[in-house]
C-alpha cells in the first residue's frame, strides 16, 4: 500500500495502530502505554483515549460501547493480524456489492478503496484497538468468507478488480484448491485503511524500518506470496519497487513464491503459440525486461532503502534471477495445461488425436528450449501411451515424441536407450515417407538430435554425416533459416571442430550467427550456446580477443533471460571457463565453472552427459591453480559418474589425459603462479595423471 498511486499509502500493524493517535506535528505518539514527545493538553487526552480503550472504548455519556480482548484473537477470527478474505468471497459477494454500487470488473483497487473497502468498515470499533473503524477483513463473517490466511497477494493497486479475481480463482483452479477454503491477505482489505488516513492527515508516515519489519513478519507467518504479474508481455509488477521489495523478503525468509496471471493471460499466450510464434519473441523480451534496478516507486526514499536491501541480501542478479525463473515456470506450466487438456478433449478419436499431438509437439519444443527435461519427458511419455491406445502408435507424430523421448536420454547420457529410440524413430518415418504422411521437419529435428548425441557419445564421423542430411532437408523445405537449423548448424560446427577441420567449424558458426542474428534470437540461451562455441573455436585459433568479446555477450544474455543457473546456462559457463583458462584468468575460469558445477549439483545433473564435462572442467582448472588434490577428487568422482551412466565424455573442457582411467599423480615440471598466468601452466603428455 505504501507503493500505491496516488496517495502514497503506509503500512498499520495491531500495535501501530494503537500507537500512532497523536499529531504528528507536536511530535506525541503513544506506543505500547508510553506516551513519548511534546504538547502537554494533547498528551493528556491520547491518554486519556488509550485508557479509555484499553478498558472499553466510551461514547460521549461516558458508556462503554465494547470490550477490547485482554488476549489475542484466535487464529483466523477477528482481529487477527493474518486475517484474509476468501477467494469465494471476492469473486461472488464483493463483485456483486460493487457492481450495485456502480463500480466494475475494470474497476481499480485505488478507485474501490475510499467509496467501498474503506466507507463500508467504518463506524465500528475495531478490535484491535477499540477505536472508531475497522479493517475491512473484520466487517466478515462466516467460514466461506473469511479464515487465516494461507496465501498473501503481491500486487498494486493499479490492478483492476477484475483481474485479481480472475487470477486468485485460475489459481485455485489449477491447484485443485477450494476457493472457499482458500483465504488471501490482501493489504487493502486486511490493513485498517482509517487509521491509514489519520497518519496521512497528520502529515505522519511509518518509518521504512518499522514497516520492513512488520511485513516481513506477515510474509513469513503467512507463508506463501502469489505475485500477481498483470500481463506476460510487460509485467507492471516488476515495474513497481514495494512488489520488488515483497518478493525480496519472500527469498530472504524461505517462504514458497508463485507467479500468478488473469486466464486471459494465458490464453493471449497459448494464441501467439498457435499462430505459429512457437519461440515467441515477446517471451524473451518479457524475460529480458524483468530487471528489479529499473523498477520506480511513489516515495524516492522507499526505493533507495529497498535497492540497499536487496543489494546487501541476496543482489540484484539472484532477485532477477528468481523472477526470471518463476516467469519461465508460468510459461512452461501454461503450456504443460494446453497439452493436457487436448489429451483429455481428443482422447478417443485418432484423427483428433493426432491433431492434438502436433499442437504438443509445439510445446515440447517449447520445453527443449527452457531444458525442462522432466516436464518433456513426462509429456512425450504421457502422449506415446495415448497414442497406443487408439492405435496410432507407429504414426509419424509417435516418431516425433519417440524423438523426444530419445532427447531427454541422450542429455542424460543414457545413450544405449537414446540410440534405441531415435532407430525407433527413424524407421517409423522411412515407413511414412513412403505414404507422404510425415513432415520433413520432424525428420530432419530427429536427424539433427541424434547426429548431435553420436557425436556426444565418441561417434564424430557418424553424427557428422546426420547433422550435414538434417542440415540439408532444412534447406530443400524452406526451413534453412529457422532456430532449429540453427541449432542443428551450431552442432555441426562443433564436429567439424573436433575433427580437426577448423575451417569448416567457422565457416557454419557463421552461418548460425547470421540466422539468430536474422530471426533476433541472439538474446535466447541457443544464442548464448552459439556465442560460446564460437569463443570456443576462437581461442582454439589463438584469437583472444574475439573469444573473450564472445564470453562476455554469451554471459550477459545467460543473466538477462534468468538461464545463468540452467542446464545449457551451465554448459556455457564451463566452456566461458575453460576459454578463460586458456586465456590465463584462472580466478575467472575458476569462478564460472563453479557456477556451473553448483547449477548442475543443485538440479541434481552431475550424473549426467554435460554434469561429467562440466566437473572435468572444474578439475582442470583447479588443477592449473595448484590445488591438485580437490582436482583429483574432482576428476575421480565425474569419471566415476561416466562408468555408472555409461555416458562418454565429448573431451574437449581438457586435456585427454584428464578422461584416462588410470590416476597418477602429474609430473609438473613447473607450478603455475598465484596469478595464475597461462605461461606457468604444467604441460600435459600421455598418461600424465
């Protein structure tokens, strides 16, 4: 309420209520039976007015019209500071009392507050301080509308009244939670907004510390924030510096945070994915834009104070990147919805259900893109079992979710059964070809999937020779220029890398430059993936310069799209430390690959194909730094890893003799400094370890 606009508004707790009586402007206020400042006939009557209320609050004949509880109210019952309103209660009583009143859906908290919220609780004493108005959580009664809250609204009170309806019932929807049961403590109900007013009248203001206080204690008794964002495109949220503030205290207190939106939100999006936009360009951008530093607020003060906190805490790039996240697990969870409900809707028909699988597979590329590897492998399993089911099981679209399937493996390094699944694919679509039913673009993702994990697996030659065929089918269909050719192009030049043919390799990154940079995808972690490569083959060819320039955008986009933490975020962070290993910046190369080793650890990825490279990575530089010991240990446990999975590391974050099995200790004629310069590096040979 602080943040809101116009008037700035301030925060009323049970106590402060009780304590800020008295002008301001004579600087007496009583708090907790303490009557502190100056003016003596003022401090008198606050007095005399906090006896009053702490036995019964008088009317003028001196009769005591109420008792103020000697305890604290029960939880959930009136006068409890964590009183909210049903989701029930807003979407059917309070609509209808506001629409008799002439108001709307449209309507805005700021233009409800004074006629409705604040006019309809006043003239009762309230029973947190026994004075003159009351809250407005504290004017219901009834389980169906009003309980302990277990959920706080995050918002402003520039959202319409529709809007936040529409939000707080989508997600009890989707939760399967009972509207009726389920309480929210919204600030401009729950806060006794008289008593608001009297501090603004007397030009008085809660101290920001005072408030931080309060509502962290709110936060974290309550529990659970749902950040309403307001649109996918251009969250207002985000813009707001109370909202930024709300979300730093919900990280800073371990509470549980979802970021919630109107339906319409989601269908807007789920719009833009079936008209073809299926990487969505706005999507990035929303990502991009949510940056706490630029958000504003009505009070310059606030805002400076809120920007220290979450600067000395946690910092913007964390509190960024906790927003960035939420906002691609909306994306992905919206998704995921779409996918399930034209399971249930075409779950009988073949024809219908093959018409619900090409929609799926849309979303499925969508969870390739956020590395969602759980979510897609549920998905595609989800829908090969349905498939089944009516009998269309060996059908071009079971192919494409078999190449899914196969996907999610090979990430995994599990590459006998990623190799069984794409042959699976692959002679289901040869079979299709014959009947023209299938479509060349799914041949050619599963020709450049499955190119991608022979080279992976220590097959060079022959994932080249699927990466050049789905290269050149996306060429002869018009699809030359897309993300996935791309991606499939970046591959390919990576091959060719680790074949020795340099020029080739540079000669395809290039190409894949010019296609993100053509579509505006640069800014997207496939961007960031390719500027890493390119940093790669660029060191390769002593060009340092142009390498560590490559870096820097790669790990500036990786930030700006909330993907530092990520799974291809930690694929590009080990590569950025290798390059800056061999560059000499050792501290540096030491800090991204930790970076990467901890994303990996946290998602629970170390057993996997990029979680081994990644660990080797973090061995080689720890090793160039002279701590041979932790790299040994670092070594030991990714080639442990590899023996477990079965998954054969790409080798080329080190030196081969890093991947040998034998262990021994390394003969190092000379120790790097502690600057660690390149110069000093030990020299590997053979069977060095």
């Amino acid at each position: 309420p602080r943040d809101a606009q116009p008037p700035p508004l301030c925060f009323s707790s049970p106590g402060m209520c009780s304590g800020l009586v008295a002008s301001q402007k004579t600087r007496s206020v009583m708090v907790d039976d303490k009557l502190l400042g100056h003016g003596k006939g003022r401090r008198r009557r606050a007095w005399a007015r906090l006896k009053a209320a702490s036995k019964g609050a008088l009317d003028r004949s001196g009769q005591c019209l109420t008792r103020v509880p000697a305890e604290a109210p029960k939880s959930g019952a009136m006068g409890d500071p964590l009183r909210g309103l049903s989701v029930h209660y807003l979407s059917t009583d309070f609509l209808r009392d506001a629409e008799e009143r002439g108001f709307s859906r449209e309507s805005t908290v700021h233009e409800l507050e004074p006629p409705l919220i604040r006019a309809k609780s006043s003239g009762s004493l309230c029973p947190r301080d026994g004075r003159e108005g009351i809250a407005f959580v504290d004017t219901l009664e009834g389980a169906d509308k009003v309980g302990r809250a277990n959920f706080m609204l995050s918002y402003t009170w520039g959202y319409t009244l529709g809007d936040i309806i529409d939000s707080l019932t989508e997600y009890c929807r989707n939760r399967g939670l009972d509207p009726k049961r389920t309480y929210v403590w919204i600030c401009a109900f729950c806060i006794n907004q008289h008593r608001v007013q009297e501090l603004q009248r007397s030009g008085g203001t809660v101290p920001f510390d005072d408030f931080a206080a309060e509502f962290g204690s709110r936060v974290k008794s309550i529990g659970h924030v749902l950040a309403l964002m307001g649109t996918w495109k251009a969250p207002k949220y985000i813009t707001r510096a109370w909202c930024i503030y709300e979300l730093y205290v919900a990280m800073s207190v371990g509470c549980k945070l979802d970021i919630i939106m109107p339906e319409r939100e989601s269908e807007s999006f789920l719009e833009a994915f079936r008209s073809g936009d299926d990487r969505l360009s706005a999507m990035w951008e929303a990502l991009e834009m949510a940056d706490v530093r630029k958000a504003e607020a009505s009070i310059p003060s606030d805002k400076d104070h809120i920007l220290q906190l979450v600067e000395k805490g946690p910092g913007f790039g964390a509190l960024n990147q906790m927003v960035r996240k939420k906002l691609q697990v909306w994306f992905c969870d919206v998704a995921e919805r779409e996918a399930t409900n034209w399971q249930e809707k075409h779950k009988q028909c073949q024809t219908t259900c093959r018409q619900a699988g090409e929609i799926t597979l849309k979303i499925g590329r969508l969870l390739i893109e956020f590395f969602e590897l759980d979510r897609l492998e549920n998905l595609s399993q989800d829908w090969l079992d349905r498939l089944a089911q009516v009998g269309s099981d060996k059908s071009p679209i079971a192919a494409s979710f078999l190449t899914f399937r196969a996907h999610v493996h090979a990430w995994r390094g599990k590459f006998e059964s990623a190799g069984r699944g794409f042959s699976e694919a692959y002679s289901i679509i040869l079979r299709a070809k014959d009947t023209k039913e299938v479509h060349e673009s799914s041949y050619a993702a599963l020709l450049w999937m499955w190119g991608m994990m022979l080279a992976s697996s220590g097959h060079a030659e022959e994932g080249l020779v699927k990466l050049e065929e789905a290269c050149r089918i996306f060429d002869e269909i018009g699809l030359g220029e897309t993300q996935d050719a791309a991606g499939a192009i970046v591959i390919r030049a990576l091959v060719h890398a680790k074949v020795g043919q340099d020029d080739l390799a540079e000669l395809y990154i290039r190409r894949a430059e010019e296609i993100l940079t053509k579509l505006g995808k640069v800014r997207t972690p496939c961007g960031a993936h390719m500027l890493t490569s390119m940093a790669y083959l660029h060191v390769t060819r002593g060009e340092v310069d142009e390498a560590l320039d490559k870096c820097d955008r790669a790990e500036e986009i990786l930030v700006d799209t909330g993907f530092l933490h990520s799974v291809v975020g930690s694929r590009c962070c080990s590569v950025i430390g290798w390059v800056k290993a061999q560059t000499g910046d050792l501290q540096q190369a030491l800090s991204m690959c930790s970076i990467a080793y901890a994303s990996l650890a946290s998602a629970g990825r170390l057993e996997t194909l990029f979680g081994i490279d990644s660990t080797m990575a973090l061995a080689y530089v720890k090793h160039r730094l002279g701590d041979f010991e932790c790299a040994q240990a670092l070594r030991r446990q990714a080639l442990e890893y590899g023996a477990k999975t079965g998954a054969t590391p790409i080798k080329w974050l080190a030196p081969r003799d890093f991947y040998d099995n034998e262990v021994r200790t390394p003969k190092i004629a000379e120790q790097p400094s502690k600057s660690g310069s390149a110069a000093s590096a030990p020299e590997f040979k053979s069977r060095a370890w």
